[in-house]
C-alpha cells in the first residue's frame, strides 16, 4: 500500500474558501478581471499559476500560503473550538450593565415627560 500523499488541489481550496466568504465565482471573477468562466476552469484544476494564486489569495483577503495549506478539518475545529469556549466561557456575552437599572432610568425618565407635560397643560389652562 503506498503512503504517498494525494497532491493538493489547490483550485478547490480556492473554491471553498470563496465559498465561506459568501462570495460568488462572479464577484472573484470582476474582482481579478477574468470571466466567470475562467475562475471555473481555475477552481477545477490542481494547479495554478502562482502569480494568479497571488492575486486570488489577495482578492480574498488571505495570503498564499493559507490557500495552500486551507483544510476543511482545520476550519471544522477552529469553529468548534469557538463554540466549546463560549459555551464554557461564561464571561463570553455579560453585560456590563444591570438590565433593570436601565428598565428603571427609562420608567422614571417616562414619569418626569408625564409631569412635565401636566405642568405645561396646567398653565394653559390657567391662562384662559
């Protein structure tokens, strides 16, 4: 059995991490200057010129050698590792306030709009 690695497909790789960018092969496409269809024949093959691979890895906002060593297990953990530290993290989403303070600012604010607008009509009635 041979223990020879599968070379890396670089054009998926590209594909799939436009993919997670929420990017569409059209928007690389106008961003790199080239058709739709040419970044499809690019995203379907195994190898790429490097000076292109330059300006994809730039256009997606990653270098070269992130594209190149991009692996769908590593960002499968990295996102789990995420959520396994939130979920134990329990510092993760506190609030710096007291939510009832602030329910009860805005209830006496509300009651001084209240008086003060009593006062106003109170004068006008008594102007009459």
């Amino acid at each position: 059995m041979s223990t020879t690695t599968k070379p890396s497909h670089i054009g998926r790789k590209i594909s799939r991490i436009r993919e997670l960018k929420d990017m569409k092969q059209e928007a690389l496409a106008q961003a790199l200057g080239m058709s739709q269809q040419s970044v499809s024949t690019m995203e379907n093959s195994e190898t790429i010129d490097e000076d292109k691979l330059k300006e994809v890895a730039k256009v997606l906002g990653m270098t070269v050698e992130a594209i190149k060593n991009f692996s769908e297990e590593a960002v499968i953990n990295y996102f789990n590792n995420i959520y396994d530290n939130a979920a134990f993290n329990k510092h993760y989403n506190d609030c710096t306030f007291n939510p009832l303070d602030k329910v009860v600012e805005l209830y006496e604010r509300l009651v001084q709009a209240e008086k003060d607008k009593n006062e106003y009509l109170e004068k006008l009635l008594n102007k009459k």
